[in-house]
C-alpha cells in the first residue's frame, strides 16, 4: 500500500501560544508612567531655574537703573546755579518774583526732577496768566515764556470784573490794579457764561464799537470813554469824561454815525449847546437829534 498518498504533508512552523496583548499593554503603560517620571522632573526644576535667574537679574537691572537715576538726581551739573539761569519773557503787569514763587523755581532745581507739564499748569493757575510754557535748556538753564490776558474793558455786574475780547471775564479787579479802561454796564453777570448764544454777537459789536473809538477825535476818543451802556433792545450808549451828554447809537452803523457826530460837532459846540446838552441821538438815518437838558428834543 501506498502510504505516501494518505500522508498529508506537515507544516515545519511550530504552533506558538497567542500573545496576551491585555499583560504587554498594561506593562507598556507602567513603563511609560515610570519613564515620564524620570524625564519630566529635571524639566520643571530647569524652568523653575531658568524664570529665577531671569527675575533676579531683572531685578538687579532696575535696581541698578534706580540707582543710577538717583545719582544723575543728586549730581549738582543739572541744578539750577543762579537766577540768572532763569529767562522769563513776556512779562507786563506781573513780576517776576511772583512767578518764580508760583512755579517753585529757583537755585537748586534738578532739571532732571522738574517736570515742565506741572509747572505749567500751576502758572495757568494765575488769573493774569492766558499761557505758560516751560523749555529746560540743558545742563542748567530754563525758559519760561509768559503770555498775560488782555482786557479790553471792565464790567460792572456786582463788582468790577476784567474781560477779554473773547467775552470771557477772567479776574474781578482788587486795589492796585490797573483801571484805565471803560466800563461796560447793563449786562448781569450770568450774561458772560459761554453757554448763553447773545454773547459772541454783542461781545463782537462791543469791540468793534472800541475799535472804532481808538481812532475817534476827541472827546469820544477811547481813552475818554468812561461807560459803555449796553441795552439788548435799543443798542449801546456812550458816557465820555468832560461831556456830560449821553450818546446814543443804536445797535450797528457804528462808523457812519461817529462821523456823523464829527461833523456835527463844531456847530455844536459854535451854539453853545454842548454844556446845556443832556443827550445826543444818531440812531437816526442823516441826523443828530440833540436833547437839552429841561428843554425838548431840537434839531
């Protein structure tokens, strides 16, 4: 009999167990936990190491900063040697004294200390003061430039105030202050708030009107003027020195009713009216209507 036939041929591979892949994966987790534990140690403690050193040395720079900020403090090359070191211009009324009291300026300011911004501020402080500006020149000298407010007229509401020619009533005026200027009466005070609309329109006619009267012949010239009276209604009225007649010239026209008064003038004054005149009308087209005092109105 032929066994070869039946015999199947046998595989040479042996049979080998299947792996439990449950046991390595466990081991593979242990000795991946083990190895980050070894790794992750050394790590933390180099960037613990790492911010340290950079803290510290920040630290010690900008105590070292400090430090040199106090030296260039204390180092007498930036201080203020004299007074002379000390340039004020555009002064008029005020006094130099009083300003380097105000800003706090003198012998031994640091420049390197001083702050331009503060003094300036303070120096606006001033009612007489419209600007201030401080230039440090180095390595010790400073600048102070001074622009003084301008008024133009004194207002009569309550007490005396001084104003601008913005409107803007900046100081009431106190003994020894200047006071050649013509009042303005017939305004209260609350007229000057920058919230009410009239008053750009009637500031600007009121400088206008002064304007005019700095080149008028006596005695209506500016310098004479003594009131200007104000009526929101019926125009403005003009009170001189010497003249004891009011003047009364509406709300515009100011220039050709002036001129007008000029050439009236001399035959007023011809007439004799002028020391029996009470009041003086040119709101009037091409006349002067003259109101003696106890008589009435003539031409």
């Amino acid at each position: 009999m032929d066994w070869s036939s039946k015999l199947k041929p046998q595989s040479k591979l042996k049979p080998q167990r299947p792996a439990k892949k449950e046991v390595r994966f466990r081991r593979s987790r242990k000795n991946y936990r083990r190895s980050s534990k070894k790794e992750g140690g050394p790590r933390y403690w180099r960037w613990a190491a790492f911010f340290t050193v950079g803290f510290v040395g920040l630290a010690g720079l900008a105590l070292g900063l400090a430090l040199l900020y106090y030296q260039f403090l204390t180092w007498n090359l930036f201080f203020i040697k004299d007074i002379k070191n000390i340039e004020i211009t555009g002064l008029k009324r005020l006094r130099p004294e009083v300003i380097l009291k105000l800003a706090k300026l003198g012998p031994d300011t640091n420049l390197l200390a001083l702050k331009p911004f503060q003094v300036e501020q303070t120096l606006d402080t001033h009612p007489w003061i419209a600007r201030a500006t401080l230039t440090r020149r180095w390595p010790h000298r400073v600048h102070l430039q001074i622009q003084e407010r301008e008024p133009v007229a004194l207002v009569q509401a309550g007490e005396l105030y001084y104003v601008d020619r913005r409107g803007s009533l900046f100081k009431p005026m106190t003994p020894g202050d200047p006071h050649d200027f013509p009042i303005i009466t017939g305004l209260p005070r609350d007229f000057f708030s920058p919230q009410q609309g009239a008053l750009p329109e009637t500031m600007a006619r009121i400088i206008q009107l002064m304007d005019l009267l700095k080149k008028a012949p006596p005695p209506l010239n500016l310098e004479n003027i003594s009131e200007i009276h104000v009526d929101l209604e019926q125009g403005f009225s003009l009170f001189a020195n010497g003249l004891g007649a009011e003047v009364n010239l509406g709300r515009d026209q100011f220039q050709e009713k002036l001129q007008r008064l000029a050439q009236a003038w001399p035959v007023l004054a011809h007439r004799g009216y002028l020391p029996r005149t009470a009041r003086i009308n040119l709101d009037y087209p091409r006349r002067v209507l003259v109101s003696l005092k106890g008589m009435e109105e003539s031409q």
